[in-house]
C-alpha cells in the first residue's frame, strides 16, 4: 500500500508540474520555472529509483517495513514541499515557512516509529566489545524514539504559529527536543 502511494504522489507531483506550467503560457517557460516546478519531481523519481534498489540487497530484508515508512515519509515530505513551491510560484502568498516545522515534524515522528525496528542482532561468536555496543544500542532506542514523537507532534503545532513566530518556535522545539531524547538514551545505556 505505501509503496502504491508513493508511486501515485510521484505521479500527481508531476501532473501539477505540468498543469501550473502549461497554464502559466511560455512566458514561465522563459522564466525558468520550469527548472523550478520539476526539480522536486524529479528527486521524488529518484527516492523511488533508491526505494526499490535497496530492499533487493539481502542485508536489508528484515528491514523492508522500516525503510518502506521512511521512504514514505520522504516522498511525502517532498510532496508538500512542491506543493508548497508552487503556490509560492503562483504568487498566493502561501507562508512557505510552514513547510519547514511540518516537514521537520513528519520525519521526526517517522524516525520514531521506525527507530525501535531496527534492533541490532547479536552473534553468538562476537566479541564481548560487540556485544556490549549492541546492547546498549538496543537498550537506547526506545527512550531516543519517545522525545522524537513528541517533539515532531509539537513542530507540526508550531507551523501554525504567527508567521514571525514560526522560525523561533521551531528551533526551539527543535533543541529541546534533541537535548531531551540524548539525555533519555544517554541515561539508560
């Protein structure tokens, strides 16, 4: 299912792309906005290119379903970036600053509910160094991943914020929220 909806957000990017360009006449042609509203398609194609080399590798096999919800998240991510870069193009007067707390927000709350998946395997012939590492690894993740919901659960709030007030809310929320995940993980392990 995520992998249907990242191909049909690539698709509708595109289909914008090319509805605001041949509605703008040639004059945004001559503009270069056409190098504008097709750079973010064209990464989006590329995420997906990356999506669907990285779980063929065997390695990555009992990761597909984290990295299938962190590919998601940045496809989605991209998508309201583009969205947001073209109603600036159309001279709305869309607050693009929004985009940076909602984007922020989306990929923290992601790395959180996909962080815990990527439990670190011990072999029974390692090392005691690597076994230890591993450990305190998998002990880490769970107290690093509560702050991150939080903290990307408050960046979404922050984007409707005055305007004047977006940027600061943001790194603020931002800092805390960092400062506040590295000591949980910190005093666990």
């Amino acid at each position: 299912m995520k992998k249907l909806g990242m191909f049909m957000l690539v698709v509708v990017s595109f289909a914008v792309s090319i509805f605001v360009l041949f509605s703008g006449g040639m004059d945004a042609a001559a503009e270069g906005m056409v190098v504008t509203l097709f750079s973010i398609p064209f990464a989006m194609g590329l995420v997906i290119i990356s999506f669907l080399a990285i779980p063929k590798q065997s390695e990555f096999e009992r990761y597909r379903k984290g990295l299938e919800s962190i590919f998601f998240v940045l496809i989605l991510v991209l998508t309201i970036i583009h969205i947001g870069l073209v109603f600036y193009l159309m001279d709305s007067g869309f607050p693009i600053m929004m985009l940076v707390p909602l984007g922020v927000g989306l990929v923290l709350i992601a790395t959180a509910n996909t962080l815990p998946r990527f439990q670190l395997e011990t072999p029974p012939a390692s090392s005691e160094y690597t076994h230890s590492t591993h450990n305190v690894w998998n002990k880490g993740l769970r107290p690093f991943s509560r702050p991150l919901i939080i903290g990307g659960l408050a960046m979404l709030l922050c984007a409707f914020l005055p305007q004047h007030l977006i940027l600061i809310g943001f790194l603020t929320v931002l800092a805390c929220t960092l400062l506040t995940a590295v000591y949980f993980a910190i005093r666990t392990s």
